[in-house]
C-alpha cells in the first residue's frame, strides 16, 4: 500500500510539473497557510539574561523561543545532513529526494528512506497533519512551497527549533535540550546534538526518559550519518557513542517565583521579563530558605530580600522556603505580606529625634516605668535600666525611651516619615498612636528593605525596582544624612550573634506581639537584606525572637554574597562626634518639649489611688502610695496634713467620711503631686 502512495505521489507531482508555469504559482499563492506566529513560553529572565522560570504555553506545553544563532551550529549542522542536506537550495520540496524515495520504495515494497524535507516536516508541525496519507503529503508539499515563497530559510527553520516534538509536553529544541540536560543549548557535545536530531522523528518511542535503548541506538545513528557528511570526525563520534543518554528529565527552572508571578502580572502580554535579579544569588538564597526552616516544624515560614540600596535594585527576592502548596503556605510572597514589624521601626524613630533636637547618640535619656496618657507601654523583658545613653537604648531596644521619644515628636511625624520613605503603612482602625513605635502597624517585609535602604542612602529615598532599566529617580530626603548615619553607626556596634563574624554590620532584629514575626534587617555600604520569619497564618511561633531565629539567617545571607562586606561610609562632616559631657546643654539629657510644664523624671507622683478613681474606704483609712521623690513625705487631704515625716511609700489616711477629697503628697525636696478621687 504504501509503495502504491508514492507511485501516486509521484504520478501527481509530475502531473503538476506539467501544468502551465502560471497555474502553477497560482495554485501556490492561493495556498491558505497556517498561523506562521508560533506560541512561546512566556519566560523571565535575570539580569544577565539567564531564565530564571518560564511557563508552558496555553495547552500545557514548553515551547521556548529560540532564534537559529542561539544554537549550537554542530547541532544545525547535523540536522541538516540528516534530515535535508539540500534545505539551502530546493524550492520548499526536493524532487531529487523525493524520486529517490519513491524508487527506493518500489524497488524494495517498502518505504527505505523518507522524501521530506525539513521545510514540510513544519508544514505538517504547523497544521499538526499526518505523514502517511496521500493527501496529507500532498498538502504538506503545497505548503512547503508557498511557505518557501513567504519566509526566509532562516525563519522556517526557526518554525522548525521551535515545534520539532521531543516527547511529553516537550516542543523545541531549547526546551528539550534544557528538560533533558539541564542546559540551553547554546553548547551542545555531539552526543547531545545527535540525540536531539533523532528524538524528533519518533517522539514517543525515543523518548530517552522512558526508552532510553532506543533513544541511544537512535542517536548513534545520527553520528554515523554525521561522520559519513564531514560534520564530526570517526573519533567525535566514538567519544559520543561512549556518553550516557539522560534517563530523567530534569525540572524547568523556577527561580524566584512570587516575584516572575508579579512580573507576569503586571504584563501579562510580555512574553519576556528581564528583572534586575541575580539568578546565583536568587539560587544560594533559596537554598538558605530552606535551610532556615528544616527542623523546625511544617508551617514556620521565612522570606528573604536583597537590594542594591544605591541604585535600589533587587537582586535576590525570597517570597518563601519553597513554593508549593505545603502547610507553610509556601505560594504566598511573604516579602508582600503585612505584618508587625517588632522593634524594627525603632531606627528611624531616633534619626528623626536626632534631626528634630530632641537627643544625639550619647544623650542620656530615662528607661523606667513611665504613663503616656492611657498608654502604658512595658520593656519586652518586663525589666527597667534606669538613665541609660540613647546609643544604648537603641542597641538594647528599650521600648520606653522610644516611645518616649515619638510622643515628644507625635506619631504623626513618623507616620510621614514612613510614606516618605515610600512605605504604605496600615493602621489598626486608620487611628495610629504611639503604639506605632513598638510594632503597632502593618507593614510589608519590601517596606522595611526600603526604608533601612534609604537609611543606608544617607537619609535618602530611592524606590526599589525588580524590573531592569526601570528603577526610579532619587527621592525626597526623610532624613539628614548626619542622622542617618548617626544610626548607622549605633546598628554597625551590636555584637553579632554567636557564631557570626564580627563585622560592624549595621543591622535591628525585632520581635512582634504575641512572637508572630521575627525580624532582622541589616546594611553595609553597598547592600541592604531583610529577613522575616514567622507563619503565613499570623498565629504566634512560641519563643521566636528575631536576635535567636532572624539574625543568624540574615548574617548567612551577607555571607553569600559575592566579596567581602563593604565597610560603610565615614561620618559626615557636621557630625558631632563628642562625648556627652561635651555636649550642648540641652542635649546632654533627653527632656520633651512640654517639659518646662512637666514635673521632673524623679519627682514625685501618687500611684495610688490614680487620679479621678473611685476608691472604698476601710476601717484603717485610706490606703495611699506614693512612687518617686525623695522621703520623708508629708501626705494631705484637702490641703489639710494627715501623716507628716513618713519615710514609708505607702501609708492609710484617716479621713473623715465618704465624699470627694484631693489627696497631695510632698518629698523631702518640696516637689509635690495630687489626685482628686471619690471615696465611697
């Protein structure tokens, strides 16, 4: 049957030829060809142009743009001496080859080699037709010649990198050369390049993931034909012969993953995103993930971010320690989530107290228990260090001088200082209080890499960009360069932790209500990292600080980046670099700026019972206490003295009956404090 189809072929090629030249083009030209634009993997790729993931096409395939000069030439070379040594030359049919294999066919009652040539094998691709029908090849050969008359050889044969099928849902040279070798194939060995000429004409059966025998006797056949044409030598293809076929495919590449997702997102049209990522830093870092997390239970999670802070370029972007459907909730980009950000914010609280007067490094400023209003914030370890530097405070994360600090400053002016920063914070209830010092908003693991980065900038802010050539212009300064870095240089003083080396680092961990986050965000003078890690859900990580679990990763990320630690910058001029009995009165101790209507830190105040309470009163009296000043105290009702000279601080007034009565006690130094209260 068979040789009857190429008797027939024949008859009506040469029935064809005999037609009037006119006709002939004619019948050509009005050939109705296929879509010529073929679909590609949408790919993003890193800053040096290397893939970091692709996607398959609509139907589930890989098929990845690949133009002929990006192609090992061996391999061209070998496709072309096996499938169709004249390609350059013939119309779109070879009627040589093709009255060969029909003489070939009668003479020996079966087909002994094929006729076709490579320009029809994409005819067939193109419109997915079969070979062994007559009609089928007639089309393929009508279409053959007209594509021949619409496209250059250069352009069908890319057409052909692109479709040639290579088994599974593999389509094209490039991905079949990266599925079975792990590589793009730019630089093939011939036993590679053979490999991928034999596969595409039986896709199934020569797949060499599931028949790897027939994939290699396959090949071997290609380097024989390759020596017979001077492609390769006898011992190129000895030496080939030797080389294990591949006997699994390999995973596609999916480096950073959140962040190609967002790329693709943003232009879901593009079939290329270029991202200012390096893709072996992205590698080592996802690696770090993983090991950050392993051991320590199935849903805790981390997500790590790099950035240039001079040009504000992304270069590693971590969303999750694996991206998968896992009970970490590993497809969630953490670097995008709102979370608590701890004590993390407490450095650009003190740059803003150093630009607005309020303090210096070496200012010395009170930690102990303090009432701001209806707020009364606590230490995180519930202990007090009495008059401590600012330096300290900020390296030991005291939350009461912080505070202390932005209420003089009003939590406004840190709210603005944050969008500056091109921050978006959220609000519990759009009502920010002082609270936002310690933690009390919402915040992405992005925002805080951009605001230590401009801290890094010497107070500037420059967006962070993930898309090369498309970073955004400086902008606005948030704060001065001397306060910027003022605070620095106390971040680069905190010891590291165990193990790391001592590398002045500047760096803030932090630790969020309930131990939901943990942070660590650090600079030198080139690079900026941060670190979360805590779980995708929001629920509490029992006893997870950001100095014991966050820390440690971010050192190890600094470790892999490539150099050395870059030193940072030295003081600016204007800095003042003194001790504090050195400096200006008013900035060698913290005092706010209603201070002059403040009674003094250590003056006294009456803890109990606080102003405006409703106390009972009991058969001894009342009881009263008094924290601060300096005994012996004189206490008062009504202005009236009850107990004179009490070296006691706490005491039980008689007091005449129920009512309303102003209670006041006076030290020993005059200074004195009241309440008014209702005793029942």
């Amino acid at each position: 049957m068979m040789r009857t189809q190429w008797i027939v072929v024949l008859a009506v090629g040469l029935w064809l030829a005999a037609l009037g030249r006119d006709r002939f083009d004619g019948w050509i030209d009005a050939t109705v060809l296929p879509p010529l634009v073929v679909e590609t993997s949408a790919e993003v790729l890193d800053r040096d142009g290397d893939l970091l993931r692709a996607y398959t096409v609509a139907d589930g395939r890989w098929r990845l743009a690949l133009p002929p000069d990006k192609v090992d030439p061996v391999y061209l070379e070998m496709l072309l001496a096996y499938e169709d040594k004249r390609f350059r030359d013939h119309p779109g049919v070879d009627a040589r080859s093709l009255l060969r294999a029909v003489l070939q066919a009668a003479w020996n009652g079966r087909v002994v080699s094929g006729g076709s040539t490579l320009t029809m094998q994409v005819a067939r691709l193109l419109e997915e037709g079969t070979t062994g029908e007559v009609g089928g090849k007639l089309r393929q050969m009508r279409v053959a010649l007209a594509l021949e008359r619409r496209l250059s050889k250069e352009q069908i044969l890319q057409l052909y990198l692109h479709l040639a099928p290579f088994g599974g849902n593999l389509e094209g040279v490039r991905a079949a050369s990266i599925s079975y070798f792990g590589k793009e194939p730019g630089r093939l060995t011939p036993a590679e390049a053979a490999l991928l000429v034999a596969i595409p004409q039986s896709p199934e059966s020569r797949r060499p993931d599931r028949a790897a025998d027939r994939a290699e006797a396959a090949r071997n056949r290609v380097l024989a034909r390759a020596v017979g044409e001077g492609v390769i030598d006898a011992e190129e293809a000895e030496a080939a012969r030797r080389e294990a076929v591949p006997g699994l495919r390999k995973p596609f590449p999916a480096l950073a993953p959140h962040l190609a997702d967002r790329a693709r997102a943003d232009l879901p049209t593009a079939l290329s995103h270029r991202l200012t990522i390096d893709g072996e830093l992205q590698k080592k870092l996802e690696a770090l993930a993983l090991e950050a997390v392993e051991g320590r239970g199935e849903r805790l999670q981390v997500a790590i971010l790099v950035a240039d802070h001079a040009s504000g370029e992304i270069l590693a972007s971590v969303g999750s320690a694996g991206y998968r459907a896992d009970l970490r909730q590993g497809f969630v980009d953490m670097t995008q989530a709102l979370r608590s950000p701890g004590s993390t914010l407490k450095p650009l609280v003190y740059a803003l107290a150093f630009d607005e007067g309020l303090g210096h490094p070496e200012t010395m400023i009170e930690d102990r228990p303090m009432t701001f209003g209806a707020y009364a914030p606590q230490n995180f370890d519930k202990l007090y260090l009495g008059t401590i530097r600012m330096r300290e405070a900020l390296q030991l994360s005291r939350n009461i001088p912080v505070v202390a600090l932005t209420e003089a400053m009003g939590p406004a002016r840190l709210i603005s200082a944050m969008e500056k920063a091109a921050m978006k914070p959220v609000f519990p209830g759009d009502q920010p209080g002082l609270a936002i010092a310690l933690g009390g908003v919402g915040v992405t693991l992005s925002d805080m890499v951009q605001l230590y980065a401009t801290l890094a900038r010497g107070g500037v802010m420059r967006p962070l960009s993930w898309r090369l050539d498309a970073g955004g212009a400086e902008g606005q300064r948030v704060v001065s360069e001397v306060a910027a870095w003022e605070v620095g240089d106390i971040l680069a003083g905190l010891a590291p932790p165990p193990g790391a080396p001592s590398n002045r680092l500047a760096y803030k961990t932090g630790t969020s209500y309930g131990h939901r986050d943990a942070w660590a965000i650090g600079f030198d003078g080139k690079h900026v990292i941060g670190v979360w890690m805590g779980r995708a859900d929001g629920t509490p990580v029992p006893g997870a600080f950001g100095a014991d679990v966050a820390a440690p990763v971010l050192f190890q990320a600094f470790n892999r980046l490539k150099g050395k630690l870059d030193p940072q910058p030295p003081a600016p001029a204007a800095t003042l670099l003194v001790a504090n009995a050195e400096l200006p009165q008013p900035l060698q101790r913290f005092r706010s700026r209603s201070a002059v209507f403040e009674a003094a830190a250590d003056a006294p105040q009456v803890a109990f019972p606080p102003d405006g309470a409703e106390v009972e009163l009991l058969a001894a009296g009342l009881k009263v206490k008094v924290a601060g000043g300096t005994a012996p105290f004189t206490w008062l009702a009504d202005g009236v003295p009850v107990i004179v000279g009490l070296e006691a601080r706490e005491a039980m007034l008689a007091l005449p009956g129920a009512g309303f009565v102003t209670l006041s006690v006076i030290d020993a130094q005059g200074r004195s404090a009241r309440a008014a209260v209702r005793v029942r």
